[in-house]
C-alpha cells in the first residue's frame, strides 16, 4: 500500500487555474457540501475571483490523470494581524475529494501553496478552519502552523481555528 500512496502522491499534477475554472466550481461545490454536513452551512466567507489572480493571489488544482481531486489557493491578507509578518497571505478553500484522502495529497498541495505564496513575497500564511476538522488541523499543526489570534470572517466563532506560520 504504501508504494501505492507513493506513486499516487508523485503523480498529483498541480496546475495554477483561475478561481472561475470549472474544475474549481466543481470542488467548490464538494466543499460546500461537506461544510453543510460537518457544520450545518456552507462557507460564508466572501471569496472574490480576482484575489487569485497574479499578483493579488494564485489558486490551483491537483490532478490525477485527467481527474481534479484537490484544490487551494492564496491570497494577501490586507488586514493588519498580530503576528511576525509584514506580507501575509491567507489559505482559501483547501480540499481534497474524499475518494483521494489518506493519500498525502494535502501535503502536496499546502507545500505548493508555501512555495508559491513565499515566491510570490509572503512571509506568512494564515487560515481559519473548525474544529469539526480534526484532520485538517492536525496536518497543518504538523507542518508547522500554530495557533494565532483571531482574524477574518469566523473570528467571533467560538469553533473556529485561526493558524499561522511565518518565515
């Protein structure tokens, strides 16, 4: 098994795409419907295309053979945060389709975010997610990113998790 999740790990091909792509509306819509079942609602967060744009920002998807299975993207974070960055920038809408978890995709595509984002001039990435997520934190807690105070759209939500990590 284990060279299985090996080679379907190297075979993720991560493309940078606009947010409007239809493989992004696609996984959007999954997301969606896994918050709806985790929290009772779909992300409310106001997302505009165009802060994924270069140079305000970049989204990508992961592929397997012509198959999209991931997703995330980054944005800069405007706001002033209480943390050892100037340049900032924030993780939007990271997924992973159920059928391709345990696979180690999500490490792969939060790794692509740190390169591109770090490329781009961030010092720091930051996120909100829920504690309904024990997986989603427990990867990011093991790459690094540790709790930070709160910011953005969930920041009056008592279950909400506020992450970063600088450099």
């Amino acid at each position: 098994m284990a060279t299985n999740v090996a080679e379907s790990n190297r075979a993720l091909r991560i493309c940078q795409v606009p947010y409007g792509h239809a493989d992004v509306a696609s996984l959007t819509a999954q997301v969606q419907d896994h918050y709806i079942r985790l929290y009772g609602g779909p992300d409310t967060t106001p997302v505009d295309a165009a802060e994924f744009s270069p140079p305000r920002g970049a989204f990508f998807v992961g592929y397997l053979a012509e198959l999209a299975v991931a997703m995330g993207g980054w944005r800069w974070h405007g706001d002033p945060l209480d943390i050892p960055a100037t340049r900032p920038a924030e993780i939007k809408r990271m997924f992973v389709v159920e059928a391709a978890r345990g696979r180690g995709l999500a490490r792969r595509i939060l790794a692509h975010l740190e390169t591109t984002a770090a490329a781009a001039g961030a010092d720091a990435l930051v996120l909100e997610t829920g504690e309904a997520q024990p997986d989603a934190i427990a990867l990011y807690r093991a790459a690094g990113y540790v709790d930070i105070p709160r910011f953005g759209h969930y920041a009056g939500e008592p279950s909400s998790v506020h992450l970063g990590k600088w450099w």
